[in-house]
C-alpha cells in the first residue's frame, strides 16, 4: 500500500515538473534577449544524447539505455536493453520525435525477443506516444523527458508457436497485445558541429 502511495507521488511530482518546464521554456522563449557579437548560442543545432529509460511498461526490463540524434524540430533515437543476460529477454526501440515547444510525439518500432522453451520468440510492436522535456541543467549539457506510450504488439513468430497477427474481430484478440506505459529519460548532451 505505501509503495502505491509512493509511486502516486512520484508520478505528480514528475508531471509537475514537466508542465513546468514547459511554461518556463515558453517564458523564456517571450523575453526578448539581443544576443551580444562573440557570444556562444546556448541551444546547439545538433546534439549527440546519451541516456538511461527508466519505464513502467511491464513488456521490457525497466532499465535501458539509448542513444539519440537531434536537430532543433527533430530526434532520432536508438534504445538498448543491456540487462537481455539476466532473462534471455531483450527489447529494441527505434523512434523519430517531432520535437515543438512542449511536447515531442513520436513514433517507433519495438522488436522484443523473448526465449521460450523450443527458441526465441520475435514480438514487433508499433509505439506511439508523446513526450515533455524536462528542464535543462549545466548549460543544456544535461537534460531528460517524461512520457506517455503506447505499445502494440503487430506480429509475433518463432519458439514453437504458431505465428500470428493482431486482430480486432473481438476484444481477445487484442487487449493483451495493446499496452499503455510511462516513462522517463535522463540524457547527457555532446555538441556536434
């Protein structure tokens, strides 16, 4: 029961902090700033991320890590399951964000592997969802985002069992290949000129 509590908590503290990031980026973005001759821009064009998600979705390990490419409306990015030696199990995200003021949504791919008892099971799931950034720290060097996502499963194949697709004919078909999730991502920046 404490730990429901714990997570509520948790979860409000997180999405206060994104909506306000979000109001401060607009704040910031109002005020008028002349940039002076010689001065540095304090938002690189292109950045080089590297992180850590951490998840909720209970389809993959709570921890992976990934890396991104962005540009001032656009991010690409590649997220890696490193715990796949624990349980046999790995999942692999590939995703292009449309970044804008607030809100990144974005679109992917997830290939899930999972070992059964007559070999690996391959799982292909579509992602859909949206981001907020979180404030930036150390000059932008360091940064995150909190998210919602959908997961659904599209196909599956190999391990013994018989391959199959979704289908809508009835709610069994699909209520357990359909999966909402939360997340968050930590990231450190390097500047790429």
């Amino acid at each position: 029961m404490k730990i429901r509590w714990f997570s509520k908590y948790l979860l409000a503290a997180v999405v206060l902090l994104a909506v306000s990031a979000v109001h401060m980026d607009r704040a910031w973005a109002d005020e008028a700033v002349t940039p002076q001759v010689g001065a540095e821009e304090s938002q690189w064009s292109h950045t080089l991320e590297l992180g850590t998600n951490i998840r909720t979705d209970f389809g993959v390990h709570v921890m992976r890590l990934d890396a991104a490419w962005s540009t001032d409306r656009v991010r690409g990015m590649v997220v890696l399951d490193p715990l796949f030696w624990l349980d046999g199990k790995s999942s692999t995200d590939v995703l292009a964000m449309w970044r804008t003021d607030g809100f990144e949504p974005f679109v992917g791919w997830r290939l899930n592997r999972v070992r059964l008892l007559e070999g690996s099971q391959s799982q292909h799931n579509l992602l859909l969802g949206t981001a907020l950034r979180f404030p930036e720290f150390f000059g932008g060097r360091v940064g995150g985002q909190w998210g919602i996502e959908l997961a659904m499963m599209l196909y599956k194949h190999g391990g013994g069992v018989e391959a199959n697709a979704i289908r809508f004919d009835s709610g069994r078909h699909y209520i357990d290949l359909v999966n909402f999730g939360m997340f968050a991502r930590f990231h450190y920046n390097l500047e790429i000129r």
